[in-house]
C-alpha cells in the first residue's frame, strides 16, 4: 500500500477530528501531498494541499481557516487536522500525492494527482 488514509469517525458539529496518512518513503520524498473528499452524489474535491517542501499549503476556501495540513519527514505522514467541523464536511476524506519539483506549487486537480488512499469516512452530525 503506497497511501493509507485512516483517522476518520462521527463526530458532532462543531467537533475536530485529525485524519492522518502513511506514505511510503519513496513517495512522500518526490510528492506534494494533497486531502480531497467526495461526499455521496458528488464529485471528488480538494480540500488541501501542502508543496513536497512543506513551505506552502493551500486550501479550499470552504475549510480555510478551519482545517491545517501539515506533514511529518521523519514518519512520512501527513494530517489534516479538522476543527469547527459541519455537517457539510461529512465525506469519503482520501490522501493523495502529486509528483512535483521541491518548491513547486499546489494543484488542486483530482486528474493531476498519481497516487491515492484508500479513503476514511467522516460523519458530522448536525
């Protein structure tokens, strides 16, 4: 497995939850890394993104200012913490990795992205 998503649970409006994804090595060194979600009936969307250098993350104006992604070399991590949580996050939450150059920037394109998780649920009741 190249990318494992996991972290995911039900949780009432207004909780957090932080969703973390293993990489393998050889991935999480050459990839920016990115969380999408798809909530049912729905096309799969960017959430956020971090560059491979770590320098620069980038969100989708619907969780700004509540989520944060960060990533972690020495464990070839990358979370997505998730405060202030809505019922309209609740959503198939998936990682995934973009090959880029170190200080290249962010895509926020499912098509551009190589490699992807497994996907873990969030539920946010109302």
């Amino acid at each position: 497995v190249q990318l494992q998503a996991y972290g995911g649970g039900l949780v009432q409006a207004g909780g957090s939850l932080r969703l973390s994804c293993a990489a393998s090595g050889r991935i999480f060194s050459s990839h920016a890394m990115g969380w999408f979600r798809q909530a049912p009936g729905k096309e799969r969307e960017f959430v956020a993104g971090i560059m491979r250098s770590g320098g620069s993350s980038y969100y989708a104006d619907s969780v700004k200012g509540r989520f944060t992604i960060s990533r972690d070399k020495a464990k070839n991590t990358v979370a997505l913490q998730m405060n202030s949580l809505k019922p309209e996050d609740t959503a198939v939450y998936y990682c995934a990795g973009q090959r880029r150059s170190y200080f290249a920037g962010i895509s926020t394109v499912v098509d551009e992205y190589d490699y992807w998780g497994q996907g873990t649920h969030v539920t946010v009741s109302s």
